[in-house]
C-alpha cells in the first residue's frame, strides 16, 4: 500500500489526471494529506535551518544550537506548511465557486499539499538564502509553475471542470494570491 500511494503522489506531481482521482478514492486519503503536509513542513524547516545556520551556530550553548533552535525552525517549517495549505486551498475553492464549480472544499483541502511539494523549490527564496542569485530566482519561478499546474489538476479533478475552466479558476486563484502577496510585502 506505501508503494502504491508513494507512486500515486509521485505521478500526481507529474501531473498525471487519473492519480488525482484515485487519491481522492483512497480509504486514508485525509491521513496521507496530513502526512504529505507534514513532510512539506520539515522541508521548509530544514531549509531555514540550513539559510540560518550561522545564526544557529552563534549561540553558545550546544543545546541551543544543536536541539532548542532547529526544533523551532522545523515548528515554524510545520506551522507554514499548514498556514500555506489552508491559504491555498481556500484560493482554489474560491476560485473554483466563481467559475461554477461544486466548492468541495475537503476534496481540494486533502489534495493541496501535493501542490506544496513543488512549492519546496521556492523556499530558499522565502527565506532569503541566496536572494539574488539567479539560480535562486529559476527555482522560484519553476515551483510556481509547477504549483499552478498541479492547482489546475486538482480543480479539473475537484469540480469536473474542463481544462480551459480549470487553469482559470486557478490562474484567478494565482491572481489574488500574486496581489495579497504584493499589499503585504510591496517591492522595495
């Protein structure tokens, strides 16, 4: 069953429509979300941990820096995932009421974290490890692509939706994220 559901997920983030349907059908599909949540978690804290090791090594008590500190990281890392999460997939259902759709908001709820796992290639910009550097930036824009077309996947599979509608309720989905994004922290 962990193969199955591994390679279920895997071909979801490739994009594959069938994958989305049948991970809707699994009897544990609620606990393999919150599983797929929290790996998305740690990688988040994992890579603040990694942008902010200095920082963690200037503390000067071995626990700090070896247990209290990183085990913060990895909570905030935890805690964002979720934050992201319920973020998205109230974007996406939104989106998707203003085209037609059904809602469904626990379907696109239990699906959203696949859409957070290529989201991972965008953390380092969200926490600044290496802004600037243009690699950094290619990563970025890969991981919104690819969390748009697997937002657009689980819309189609969510509300039944054709594919045209399905990449505009999420592009509109994308559009109020990109401007909520732009009022809370407006270019320099």
């Amino acid at each position: 069953m962990k193969e199955k559901v591994s390679r279920m997920v895997g071909k979801m983030v490739t994009l594959n429509d069938s994958s989305f349907r049948s991970f809707l059908a699994l009897p544990k599909t609620q606990w393999v979300s919150n599983l797929l949540l929290f790996i998305v978690g740690l990688g988040y804290g994992a890579i603040s941990i990694a942008s902010n090791a200095s920082y963690i090594a200037s503390f000067d008590s071995p626990i700090l820096q070896n247990i209290i500190v990183p085990s913060i990281f990895l909570l905030f890392g935890l805690l964002m995932a979720f934050i992201t999460k319920i973020g998205l997939a109230l974007l996406l259902w939104a989106g998707s009421k203003a085209f037609g759709g059904k809602g469904l908001l626990r379907d696109i709820n239990q699906s959203a974290p696949v859409a957070l796992l290529p989201g991972l290639l965008g953390a380092p910009y969200l926490v600044e490890a290496g802004n600037g550097h243009p690699v950094v930036y290619m990563l970025l824009t890969i991981g919104i692509i690819w969390m748009y077309l697997v937002s657009v996947k689980i819309i189609k599979t969510t509300q039944n939706f054709t594919s045209a509608k399905a990449y505009l309720a999420a592009l509109a989905a994308f559009a109020f994220l990109a401007s909520v994004y732009y009022l809370i922290l407006p270019p320099a």
